[in-house]
C-alpha cells in the first residue's frame, strides 16, 4: 500500500512538473513603457501649470481647500486630451473647465509615452495642496 501510494505521489510529481515548463523565452523588456515627459521634467510643469492657474482662474471662486488631484490624458501626439479631477467639490464642473482652459495655456509639448516603440495614450497625476500653496508670483 505504501509502495502503491508512493509510485502515484511520484508520477504526480512528474507530470506535474512536465505541464509546468514554459517552452516560450520571455523578453523580460516586452511591453515595457517609457512615460510622457514635459521638457524640463515634472517640476517644470507643475510650475507653469501653477503659473497659469494664478493668472488665469480666481480660485475664490471655489471652495478650494486641502490637497486636489489631477489626473491628465496625454494623447499620443503629445496633448493633453482629458483632465479629471479629485475630490469632488462645490461648482466642481466650472473648476475643471478652468483648469482646462490654464492647461491649455501652458507652453511645451508634451513627449508621448512609448509603449515598444509606438506612442500611446498615458495618465500623469499631479497633486496639488491649495490650502498650504504659497506659490510665487513671477
């Protein structure tokens, strides 16, 4: 019986491990993504990005308090073609139409993602703090 049960642990065990190999060589670089990038890196946009917020939108409009995520589109051509924004708050669609429209005005193109080679469409998230923000006016 011990015998028995042995050889069928064993042949379990062998085919087990038979179905288990892969055959196919993995590239361990396949599919591998290259972020967007804004010229100058992230800082640079966020300090532009800011820059037009100031001058273009009057933030007293909104009850605008605490740490607000944005979360960009970038097309593959280098735009940005979608912006969402978290939380939600009070006159939350007029917000995000004018941080559409101070987006817009930034200068600089972005650099698509590269997804092997080829363009695609990415995410950039950027979190801003608006009740501690003391950016400078240039």
């Amino acid at each position: 019986m011990v015998k028995k049960n042995f050889l069928i642990l064993f042949f379990l065990l062998i085919s087990f491990n038979a179905f288990s190999q892969d055959t196919k060589p993995q590239d361990q670089y396949a599919g591998y993504i290259q972020k967007a990038e804004f010229p100058g890196g992230d800082d640079a946009f966020q300090k532009e990005f800011m820059k037009m917020v100031h001058a273009y939108i009057d933030m007293a409009l909104y009850a605008v308090q605490g740490q607000v995520t944005f979360i960009f589109n970038i097309d593959e051509k280098g735009k940005i073609s979608g912006l969402e924004v978290l939380p939600k708050f009070k006159n939350n669609e007029m917000f995000i139409d004018d941080m559409k429209y101070a987006v817009k005005k930034v200068k600089g193109k972005w650099s698509p993602a590269m997804k092997d080679g080829v363009p695609v469409n990415s995410k950039y998230i950027l979190k801003v703090n608006f009740s501690t923000n003391t950016y400078d006016h240039d």
